[in-house]
C-alpha cells in the first residue's frame, strides 16, 4: 500500500485539544491530522493500521525557537561543516521530543553569517531530524552592557538602517527570527522593516527601559529573548522590558510573547513563577542550548568563544558568566512544571502552540487539530519520551523506556 494513502488510528491516547488532555483518538493520514467523522461516513473505511497507546499522553511535537547548537556542534563556528552539524543536531533533537526548531546564530562577524545561513535552509523534518522553521539571528545588533557570552569586537550599530542588517546577514532568505537591542539608534524603522517581511524580531541583549519595549511592540516587536536574562532587572519606577507583559500602552489586540529558559540554572523558580502567573498567553519554553548539550563537562565553544562546563552549568571560558544552556527542551519542560507547580497540558502548550503561536503557523504546528501537521510526542505521565513522530511516521522511540507494545508488523516497517 502506498504509505501516503494508509490510514492510521491512533487508539486509547490522552491527546492535549483545546488546552485539555482528552480520551480520544487520532486518525493520520497523509501526514496530517485527519477528522475521522468524514471516514466513517463519507469513506466508509477502517483504519489500515492501529496502534494502541495504552493510555499514555499524545501531545504537539515540541518547538525550539532558540538553540545554539549541540552534541559538539555550534551552529556559529563550524562553519566548513555547516551542513553535517545541522544533521546532527536535527537528529538529536528527536529523543527530547523536539519536532521542529530554529537553528541560532550568535553575535559573530558577516563573514560568518554570510557562510552560514545560507546552508541552514528551512526543511521539512522526517527520519532524518526535526524541521528547520527557519535560523534565528541573535545579534550583533545588541547592547553591548548585556552581552552576555556575544563578543564585543562583533557588536554593530544600524549605521544605514535596515541596509546595514542586509549587508550584515546577506540574506533574509532562511531567517525566522531576529534578536535586536531596541534602544538602538535606527531599530524602529529597522523592526518595521522585519516584521512586514514576515520575519519575528525579538527584543533581548539590552537596557531598553520599558518605553523603549513599547515602541518597539508598536513597530512590529512581538518576542522577548529569554527573559529576566541579559537585560535590565525589574525596578518598580521603571520594570524596562520586563514590563512588556503588563503593558497596556500597545494595540489592545497585540500579544506580547517572551522566550524563558527553564533549566534549573538561568532562571530562579520564584521568577519562573512570577513570568507564568503573570502572563501566562506569552511565556515560550526555549533551550538556549549550547554545543556542550548531550555532552560530558569541559571545554567547548558558542559563536567566537570559549565556554567552560561546570558542575552542569555552562560558562564563558576562565569567568562566571552564564552563556546557553545545556538542558534539552523535555527536561526544561518537567522542571517548568515542577517549579510552577502548572498542569501538565500549560506545561506542554509552552512548547508546543505558544512557540507556534509567536510564529503564525499555529494551523500547522504545536497543535493536534484537524489538518494540522501529525507531528507529535507520546509521554508517560511524568513527561518523559517514548516516541516521536513527524508527518506520521515514527522518528524516534525510546528502547528503554517504552512500555507501548505496538504491533509488531507496524514497528518493524515504521519505526526507526
């Protein structure tokens, strides 16, 4: 039988719709979520294949909007092997339920950007990795007092406007998302610019106050890169962008989302607390994952620098500053739910619809709906992995610890 028209049933599932966890099942055809009610009585056709899910959680693939790289790979340094880090990466990601992500570049010089983006092209995902939405471009246009792990000698300013981006990137082509400094001189013409093309800036890397944040939101701005980090802290004369989840000086349809990372490192529990019971529409789980993700403790690289591995926590080579994370998304999203004490369908919408959200391809991604993509995870109750599908087709299953008995005719032909 063709496997485009093969009819699958995915049969007593907990699947995450409409923000709940209901029993149900989920009919796969084609590589979309299909509505089963026009195959009983339009169609009049059984499922070709089914598989018992023996109860457990069917949610959204996950969706990564910020990670550095990892398992040795730098998406901003190997740069004469762009492509098989890629691969790489996009291959890992699966075990961690991640179904889609966007590759990030740190600050770094145009030569690089010019050599990278052009080979990390937006691709649909499969056996082979998770989709590629798109790159996103964290830098140079930052602050240099919230630099972070980026290096100064890198740092620009829009001396052109929008044609100094252009020049700096090459290419919007394979871009999704910007981060950018919106206290600089020329970054509202240049946030226009982006937003009318389509591509998402994000606000981060910065002393913005929280007029500043505001009219970069009034130009386009939608997104906060990792909040709370390399930015003002809150102050309560002037809580800078922090105060962009509050905010009602911004179009009153206009919802602000802001990237967090929830890794047990970067981010206190009080203030992932304080983020979620303050709005909880726009709060994004993000990896901020570095190349020393999947790997042992020591020296490895971001960008243009060394970083070190201590004791779990990654660091600028010989400092104390924290430079990305090493935690993959489905252990920030069980420390998430711990810390914030949210359910379990919040905790999986963080990664899933609220990132899809942000990006306007919420009838594609991080849903469960009919004619969404059938890109989806399968978890136990405490929210670790056992399989991991993309357009239908399993990707990825987790030997030791699945305890779903799928038929065996099935696992053999479809089941990496």
């Amino acid at each position: 039988m063709n496997s485009e028209s093969r009819l699958t049933q995915f049969r007593n599932c907990r699947l995450l719709r409409n923000h709940q966890l209901v029993r149900d099942d989920l009919w796969v055809r084609n590589g979309k979520i299909i509505n089963p009610e026009k195959v009983f009585f339009d169609e009049k056709r059984q499922a070709h294949v089914q598989i018992d899910c023996k109860g457990a959680i069917l949610a959204p693939g996950f969706i990564d909007l910020q990670i550095n790289g990892g398992y040795g790979v730098d998406f901003s340094n190997d740069i004469s092997t762009v492509e098989q880090g890629v691969a790489k990466v996009s291959k890992g990601l699966l075990s961690h339920g991640v179904t889609s992500y966007c590759p990030t570049l740190v600050t770094s010089p145009p030569e690089t950007y010019h050599t990278v983006l052009p080979k990390i092209s937006k691709k649909p995902g499969g056996h082979h990795g998770a989709t590629i939405l798109g790159c996103h471009v964290e830098g140079p246009f930052i602050n240099s007092s919230k630099k972070g792990a980026h290096p100064q000698e890198c740092i620009k300013e829009f001396d052109q406007g929008f044609q100094t981006l252009l020049d700096m990137y090459g290419s919007l082509e394979n871009v999704c998302i910007v981060t950018l400094a919106p206290e600089k001189e020329g970054a509202s013409e240049v946030i226009r610019e982006l937003s009318n093309r389509g591509i998402t800036v994000s606000v981060g890397h910065s002393m913005a106050n929280l007029r500043d944040g505001e009219v970069a939101v009034q130009h386009g701005a939608k997104l906060i890169t990792h909040l709370f980090n390399a930015m003002l802290p809150f102050h309560h004369r002037d809580p800078g962008l922090v105060g962009l989840l509050t905010t009602d000086n911004i179009p009153a349809d206009t919802l602000v989302y802001y990237g967090i990372i929830s890794d047990g490192v970067h981010t206190h529990p009080a203030a992932l607390r304080i983020a979620y019971k303050t709005h909880p529409e726009g709060l994004i789980l993000v990896t901020d994952a570095i190349s020393a993700m999947g790997l042992t403790e020591g020296r490895h690289r971001i960008g243009q620098m060394d970083i070190e591995v201590r004791r779990g926590r990654a660091y600028v080579a010989n400092t104390d500053t924290l430079c990305g994370s090493i935690a993959p998304m489905d252990e920030c999203i069980r420390f998430f739910k711990k810390a914030s004490n949210c359910s379990i369908e919040y905790a999986l919408e963080a990664a899933s619809l609220h990132p899809a959200k942000c990006l306007g391809i919420e009838k594609q991604k991080g849903t469960l709906e009919y004619g969404a993509d059938a890109d989806f995870v399968i978890l136990d109750d405490s929210l670790n992995v056992f399989t991991t599908w993309i357009a239908g087709e399993c990707v990825y299953e987790n030997v030791a610890l699945l305890s779903l008995k799928l038929d065996a005719n099935y696992r053999t032909n479809h089941i990496v």
